[in-house]
C-alpha cells in the first residue's frame, strides 16, 4: 500500500515537472504544426477584402482584418541567439514582424523592448535541434505567438511574421 501512493506520488511530480519545465507551457500543444495565430494569419491573407498603404518608407502598412479590424505591422528589430554547442549551426538570425490590430499601434511600439525580452528568452531555452527539423517554422511561429500574446494587451495581436530565419 505504502509503495502504491509512493509511486502514485512519484507519478504526479513527474507530470508536474513535465508540465511546468515544457517550453509551451502545456504538453499537447508543441506536437501541434500550427496555432489559432496561425489560422489567423492564414485567414487574413485569404478571402478578405484589404486595403493596403506606407508611410513612404515602407515600414507600416495597414490593412484590413477578417473581423473589420485595421492592420498594421510592427517590426522587431533582427535577434542573433548563440546556439547549444550540440547544435549543428552556432546562431540564429530572426526577424519578426507583429501583425497587430491598429487600435493597439502605439502600444505594441511601446512593448517591443519586452516582445525582445520574452523572444530571447524563449529562443536561449529552446532546444537547437529543434530549429533544424522541417516543421521548425510552424513550431516556432506558433511558440512566438503565444509568448508575445502574454506580454501584449488582449486582441491586439493578429500573428505573428517570420521575415527571416537564418541558421549560421
């Protein structure tokens, strides 16, 4: 009896442990190739009536949403992590552009010091094997997302771009 709620015990930890050391935060969720970012990302581009300007230099444009909402985008600065000495490549070079709804700009400018922070974060605890598999992008678009959308008033981000993603 004494060992049955010993292993019982030793059962429950190891999921706990499991759970809270995930670096999706949930288990089932990192076999998933796409997210609800995702899905919204794909929408968006699909059937919806759009309208596009730039403020000349190219660097916002906006259009429309799937649910009427304005778009704009908002760049993050290129992060270079160093990669695990296990790797096959030694850095990565990501860009990512915010697709975020234009009744939020002004604060998604403002949070992009702490989308950087939750970025680098996430990118010095993955596993680098984990960048080098096919389904890499998906997984790690999808990781992004929900990290930032942590950080990011609710609704305001659409998805989440990966303009550049460079093993070296």
């Amino acid at each position: 009896m004494v060992a049955m709620a010993a292993a019982a015990a030793i059962a429950v930890a190891s999921g706990v442990a499991a759970f809270a050391l995930s670096p999706v935060g949930g288990g089932a969720a990192e076999h998933e190739p796409t997210s609800n970012a995702d899905h919204k990302e794909h929408e968006s581009h699909g059937g919806a009536k759009s309208s596009s300007s730039s403020d000349g230099h190219g660097k916002k444009k906006k259009r429309k949403a799937t649910h009427g909402a304005e778009l704009v985008y908002v760049p993050i600065e290129p992060l270079i992590v160093s990669l695990g000495p296990e790797a096959a490549a030694k850095r990565l070079k990501i860009t990512i552009v915010i697709e975020g709804d234009a009744a939020f700009e002004d604060e998604l400018k403002g949070l992009v010091p702490k989308f950087r922070d939750v970025l680098n974060t996430y990118l010095r605890a993955a596993d680098a094997r984990d960048f080098e598999s096919p389904a890499a992008m998906s997984r790690v678009r999808a990781h992004i997302a929900r990290r930032l959308k942590i950080v990011a008033p609710d609704e305001s981000i659409e998805g989440v771009l990966v303009t550049d993603f460079i093993l070296d």
